[in-house]
C-alpha cells in the first residue's frame, strides 16, 4: 500500500521539470510519496497516495505519430486514444513509441516521464478535460513526485494543443 503523500511549496533535490516551472514563475506545487515497484499503474499509485481523483492526475505517454514522437497527457484512469492523438497534430497513424526511445528522448524514466522539462521538446497533446479542473498533477520527472499545477499553465510552458485525446 503506498504511503500518505506529503505537499510541498518548493521542489527539493529539483528535477529538470521542476527546475523549468520555478525558471518559468509558474505557481505550482510539488507531492511526493514513496514509490511502490508492485504496483499495477504509477499514475493510479499517484492518485491513490496523494487522496486526489484519478480525473486529476494525467499521465505523460509518448507515441510515434508518422515518425515523430509526440506527447500525449491524459487522465491515469483513462487511455491515449491513438488515432485522436494523430489527428491532433495533423498526422495519419500513430502507435506507442519503443520505451526505450522515450526515455532517450525525454531524458525521464518510464512512469516518471513528464511533459515539462525534457531532454528534447516534443510536441504535446493534453486532452481536453483538464479544462474542467483547476489544477492537475502530472509527474514531475521521477516516480513517486508529482507537480499540481492549472492546466493553462501547463499547456502553455509545453506549447501543447488541448484536444479529446483520452478514453475511458
């Protein structure tokens, strides 16, 4: 069972993206919890040691839309909707990028990718019902740390398009 997330106000021992949202100015806040490696979801473990619903806290997946690696943020309960993410940034056909190349690229590990501060910007999709909330957690760049943060806030440091890419 994971333990209690504790809150922070300030990033200890920053990470690439948290170090980008203090640059930045951004008002965000920093949740940590201890990481459990049996875990079925790191985005549900998130949810559930940080007492926030699911619907708030998004998960950073990288895709292949026609040979370029694309971000997509969607609810943890919820799934990237391939074809919505290729249709989002104007391509044809999109599949799941090689774990290994997503960690290159972004320079995260997988379940501590996140969509801010990366080794290489890609392009980012956010899914549209971050809209609904005032803040959303996404992974600040390790497992077991999260950022809250407003989802305009986060589409704006990403240059992200907001579009229906998740699903139940």
């Amino acid at each position: 069972m994971a333990k209690k997330a504790k809150k922070q106000q300030s990033p200890s021992g920053g990470t690439p993206a948290t170090v980008a949202l203090t640059a930045a100015g951004t008002s965000f806040a920093v949740h940590s919890y201890e990481h459990d490696p049996a875990h079925a979801s790191y985005g549900e473990e998130a949810a559930e040691a940080m007492g926030v619903s699911p619907d708030r806290v998004f998960k950073t997946l990288v895709a292949d839309v026609d040979g370029a690696l694309v971000v997509g943020v969607v609810p943890v309960a919820g799934q990237l909707d391939l074809k919505a993410l290729a249709a989002a940034v104007g391509g044809k056909r999109a599949t799941m990028a090689d774990p290994a190349l997503a960690e290159r690229t972004t320079g995260y590990v997988r379940g501590g990718i996140s969509p801010l501060g990366q080794r290489k910007k890609l392009r980012t999709v956010i899914d549209s019902s971050a809209e609904k909330h005032d803040t959303i957690c996404v992974s600040a760049g390790r497992r077991g740390l999260e950022v809250e943060l407003a989802p305009g806030d986060l589409a704006a440091l990403t240059d992200a398009v907001l579009a229906p890419v998740g699903r139940a």
